[in-house]
C-alpha cells in the first residue's frame, strides 16, 4: 500500500477494543483499513451501495463531491476540456499529459487500431434490427474477447497496452456499427487522415452515395462530450470493470461487463431518460405538475438528469455540457427546440425549490446531453452507447492500474445473511 498510515482508529464492541490503521490520501477522505477486520472480530461491515467504502487506492481520478471538483490525474476537467480527447486518453492511461512527440505516435497507434476484424459485421447480422444498440455492444465488446484471448497475457505490461489501444480505438467502429445496423444502412470503415471523433461521426453518418463532410463545431462538442466522460472514479461501471478483471479475465471481457453496467437508467441510461423526461413534460405550463409529482413519494418519478451519488454541489461536467449544449443547438439551428426551453426552466425551479435543495439535488451531466446529442444527430437510444465510447478508456485505465497493483485480490464481498438455517431436505413425492 502507498498510502501513509496517518493514526489509529478504535472499534469497541461488547467492551473488547480493536484498532484499525487509518490512510490518509493525497487530498479526500481518510479511509479505515478494515481488510483484517474479520480475522480479528469475526464480524464483516455492512455498506450496501457501498457508500462508505474505498475499494482500492487509485491515482487516476479524483472528484470533490461537496465543492463540486473533477481531476483526471490532478488536472481539472474544466482544463482539460480546452484539449481533445485522445489527450485525455493519454494522461488517464498513462498518468501525464503527452509532449507533442508522444501526443502524435499515440494519435497514430490508436488510428492505426480502429478497423475490427471482418468476421465482426457478420457478427452483426445475427442481431434483430430493433434490437438496443447496448446489447448490441454487449455482445460485441466482449465478442472481441474471442479475436485477442490468446495474445492477451494481461501480466505482460506490454500486452495489456495494446489490448488497451485496441479498446478505444475499436470500440468507436463498434459503436457506429451498432448504429448503423439499427438504422439498415452499410457499415462505413473508418478513415484513417480524421481525427477520432471526426471519424466516430463518419463512420456514424456517411452513406457511399455522397460525400461526407465533418462539421467541426460538431465534431469539437462531441469530443469534448467523450473527455466529460472519459473516466469518474470507482462508479458503478468501473467497479464492475475491476471486479471482473479481479480474476484475472480476459480485458475486452471485463470491459464488455462495464458496458452492461452502464445500460441501466441510474448510470449511463440518464441522458436517455432525461430526454424521454422532457418530451414528456413537452411544454413550460406543464412543468409545475411535474415537479408536485416528482415530490410525491407514492409516484416513484425522479426527475432524471439530476442528483448524483457523489456530487452533493453542482457537476461541474454540467455546467461545461450546458455551455456545449448551448453551442450545438446554435450550430445546428436547434436554439427553439422546446425540449431546450423546457430544460432551463425546469433546471431554474428545481434549484430554487425547497425540495431539491435541502437534498442536494443538482443537474448532473446528463440533464443537457441528451438534447445535445440528440441535436448532433444521433437517436436516444445512442446516447448510453457514447457514453460507453468515452468511457472505455476510463474502465481499461483503472483495470491497468489494478493489474499494476502488487497486491490485487480478487473481489469477494461477504454478505449479512437473513434466509434459513440448515434444514432437511424433503423429496418431491413427501412434500405437500
Ligand atoms: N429526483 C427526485 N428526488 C431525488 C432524485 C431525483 N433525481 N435523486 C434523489 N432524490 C431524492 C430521493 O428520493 C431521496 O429523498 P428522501 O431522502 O426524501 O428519501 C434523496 O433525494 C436521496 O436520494 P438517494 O436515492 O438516496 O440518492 P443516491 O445518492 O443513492 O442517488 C442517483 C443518486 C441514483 C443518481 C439519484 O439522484 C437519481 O436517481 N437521479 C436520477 C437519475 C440520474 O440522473 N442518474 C445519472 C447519474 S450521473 C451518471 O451516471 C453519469
């Protein structure tokens, strides 16, 4: 462990004490160590959601949930969102910021990467057309599995770099293959002279009877879009990413496990529900009774694109997606589009009313990302499929770095069991 033992802390139970080693981090929390907590009480925690719990060290990113604050390896996102991408995806893979030597091989090594083998379109065709481009990616993720097992030895630092190159620069083709099959039109192979997000968006948008031409406030938004979401701690997706890469499986596998995590609608699908939200609620005189039944616990309705786990102060990735929202829609002629007049004046009570704010409840970064992407040109049901886009590169990092860890155990939570005891087995024929 890196981390410094800073004190001591004392559990007393039925009056025998225990002491426990405190870390403190570089900046956040101090965390107890309770790993030999068993061995000496014979008791385990209990933390469902895990919302008390550190479940590694981590150097990648850190987020200030009360002060609003977002770093990818001590950079603050706000910074970082000047850059692009891939300059992203270099310093959460590596750990540094790349010279302008280091940022032109690594540009080159991913483009070199972002054709999948041909087996996959016919891998496709297996898929129902209707069927959730996120199961689509499921599936085909963890399908690439099955091209780099046996030249994945994940011990090897080397190998895991090229697996991870394989990974961002494949997952886009995929993406846009996912897209394109929905929407019954040819797969278009990436091209090579564009930069990443350039041609994410090709390949998204071109058909072989015309000319594409990438429009570069879209391409620029979309970037920043990825970078917002390129990595974000331990969440849900990420532990699941490292939970499964605690046994040593295969990386494409693990990050395939991380895209099914994101599917449901309190992580990655929000931005879609966000959006279904707005078109729902469809205009500003009906925003009111919305907002009473979202307050009425009996409703179950949340309103969706706000609150966040650790956020208790604004996301500051939302301010950045409302400013880029806002240079989308103008781009693209959209600055009437209701959803968007709808959204600001919902976000403006929402942060006045007394509900909200005694919870704490702020816009997360997907209150304004669907509309964005929806005014860029992609279908709702894309939306949790660019998220997977960005984020792979923060699932593949934190699985880099846990393989790195000398120590890495793998995930096994215990639990506090509440079914029967022992109890005799009766056969079918003797039961009433
Ligand atoms: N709308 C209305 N009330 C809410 C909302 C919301 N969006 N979020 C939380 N609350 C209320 C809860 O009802 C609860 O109220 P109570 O104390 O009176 O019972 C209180 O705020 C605390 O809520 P929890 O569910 O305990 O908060 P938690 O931290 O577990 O939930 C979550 C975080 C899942 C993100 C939640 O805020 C939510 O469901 N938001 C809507 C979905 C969403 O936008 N998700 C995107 C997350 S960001 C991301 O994945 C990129």
């Amino acid at each position: 462990m890196d981390a410094k033992n800073t004190k001591q802390a004392t559990l007393t139970v039925d009056d025998k004490s225990f002491e426990f080693p405190v870390y403190g981090g570089s900046v956040g929390p101090d965390v107890i160590d309770i790993s030999k907590l068993y061995a000496q009480t014979g008791m385990f925690t209990y933390d469902p959601g895990f919302t008390s719990t550190a479940s590694c060290e981590s150097k990648i990113t850190y987020i200030d949930g009360d002060a609003g604050v977002l770093l990818y390896r001590g950079y603050p996102i706000e910074q970082l969102a000047q850059g692009d991408f891939l300059e992203t995806c270099y310093l959460l893979l590596y750990g540094e910021l790349p010279t302008p030597a280091q940022k032109k091989d690594f540009d080159h090594r991913v483009t070199n990467h972002t054709m999948v083998h041909e087996q996959m379109a016919r891998f496709f065709q297996g898929f129902r057309r209707d069927a959730h481009p996120m199961a689509v990616m499921v599936a085909s993720v963890g399908a690439l599995a099955a091209f780099y097992h046996d030249s994945t030895d994940i011990n090897d630092p080397k190998q895991r770099m090229i697996a991870s190159m394989r990974m961002i620069a494949k997952v886009p083709t995929l993406a846009a293959m996912a897209y394109k099959y929905a929407v019954g039109q040819p797969f278009v192979y990436p091209k090579n002279s564009l930069d990443y997000t350039s041609n994410f968006l090709r390949m998204c948008f071109a058909v072989p009877c015309e000319e594409y031409v990438v429009n570069p406030v879209l391409s620029k938004a979309l970037d920043r879009i990825f970078i917002l979401h390129a990595d974000h701690e331990q969440n849900a997706s990420t532990s699941t990413v490292r939970s499964a890469g605690s046994s040593g499986a295969n990386p494409f596998a693990c990050i395939a496990a991380g895209i099914a995590c994101l599917w449901g609608p309190a992580h990655g699908g929000a931005n879609e529900a966000a959006l279904q939200m707005l078109a729902e609620i469809g205009t500003v005189d009906r925003i009111p009774d919305f907002i009473k039944a979202v307050k009425d616990k009996s409703s179950k309705i949340r309103l969706m694109g706000f609150g966040h786990r650790v956020y208790k102060n604004y996301d500051p990735r939302a301010k950045l997606m409302q400013q880029t929202c806002h240079e989308v829609l103008k781009e693209t002629g959209h600055q009437d589009d209701p959803l968007l007049k709808v959204a600001l004046e919902l976000e403006k009570i929402a942060l006045n009313d007394e509900y909200f704010v005694s919870r704490k409840l702020y816009p997360n970064v997907d209150f304004y990302s669907g509309i964005t992407l929806k005014a860029i040109g992609f279908p709702t049901s894309m939306f949790t499929v660019l998220f997977a886009v960005a984020r792979t590169v923060g699932w593949i990092s934190q699985w880099n770095e846990m393989i790195q860890e000398p120590n890495y155990k793998i995930s096994r939570p215990r639990q506090l069991y509440l079914g029967d005891t022992s109890r005799n087995y009766v056969p079918l024929d003797k039961r009433t």
